[in-house]
C-alpha cells in the first residue's frame, strides 16, 4: 500500500504535474509567480484547499451523493467556493501582507481549475480515503514546484539583459513552455502514474 501511496504522491507532483503536464492551475501560475516568496505562500495555500477538497469529494461521493452523481461537479463547486472563502478569511486576519501579495489571485482559487480538476480526477480514479490524500498533496505539492521553478527563473530574468520583444508575458509563456517540455520527461518515471 505504501508502494502506491508513493506512487500516487510522485505522480501527482513530477509525472502528471497539474500545472505543466495538464496545463491546469494556469492562473496563479503566470500571475503570483513574479516573487519566490509570493509563489511558495501561493502553493501551501493551493496545497490547503486541495487537500480539504479531496476530503469534502470524498465525504460527497460516498456518503452524500452514491447515487446522484449528476450533482457531484455543482456539489464540487459550492464545496471548494466555502472552503477558498474559509482560506481568504484565515490569511486575511492571520497575515494581511500575504493577502494584499496574493490580491485578486487569492479568490481566484475558486475558480482555479486544478481544485475542480483534482475532485473529478480523484471521483474518476475511485481513490480511497488515503488514496485521495496523498493525491491532493502529491498535486499541491506539485503547483507549488512549478510556482517556485516559474517564480525563481523569472527573477533571474528580471536581473538579465533581455531583449525588449521578449520581455513580460511572451517571455513568461517561453518560460511556462520550456518547464512543460522538461516535465514531460517524466512521463515514463511510473508505470502506473
């Protein structure tokens, strides 16, 4: 069982990255990633949400919903809009410089797809409890990679001599594409990721 609890952690994180293997999560990604700092706050608090996530799918899907499935992606929704508003609330009264840092991304978690994305994934998977957990923070685990990965390149561009047609959001997305195509490397690291 550990095997693959292992396997699903590092397949969450590295194999099939959210961010960069399944291009979800693209939001905070380009937009919290100027600043390490900013980037690694970002990710625990995506790790946060998604682990309450993959609790609250699985409290739905075997407890509240077994046989209405056809309310599981708007029970998804209004579960992970509550709990980003609990996150908001916590880091605006524990720590008001992070949350004017994070701004307008900071909602946006719920309207993140990696969130939905997991709920489904994890439904679609038949995970378990554990099974789910370590799913969830395999995939925090893994936005918060690529956040730091984007946010420490991007600020050593800012400290380079770059040519002036490639500098702000083209030379993100050269950036965001470039880590993509290093990620997908890993493609073949598990067998059964």
């Amino acid at each position: 069982m550990s095997d693959s609890l292992f396997g699903i952690l590092i397949g969450a994180m590295v194999v099939n990255n959210f961010t960069l293997y399944y291009f979800l999560g693209l939001c905070p990604f380009m937009g919290v990633s100027g600043r390490i700092a900013t980037a690694v706050r970002m990710g625990m608090a995506n790790i946060f949400v998604l682990t309450l996530t993959s609790i609250s799918a699985w409290i739905l899907n075997n407890f509240v919903l077994p046989h209405a499935p056809f309310l599981r992606v708007i029970s998804f929704i209004v579960v992970i809009a509550s709990l980003v508003q609990i996150v908001e609330m916590a880091i605006k009264k524990l720590s008001p410089t992070l949350f004017r840092q994070l701004g307008i991304f900071l909602p946006l978690i719920t309207t993140n797809c990696a969130i939905l994305g997991l709920a489904i994934f994890q439904t679609n998977k038949a995970y378990g409890f554990f099974e789910g957990l370590f799913y969830a923070i395999g995939a925090g685990l893994g936005l918060t990679l690529a956040l730091v990965l984007m946010a420490s390149i991007r600020e050593e561009t800012d400290r380079a001599d770059v040519p002036r047609i490639a500098r702000g959001m083209a030379l993100v997305l050269i950036i965001a594409g470039s880590l993509s195509l290093a990620f997908m490397g890993f493609a073949g690291l598990l067998s059964s990721a």
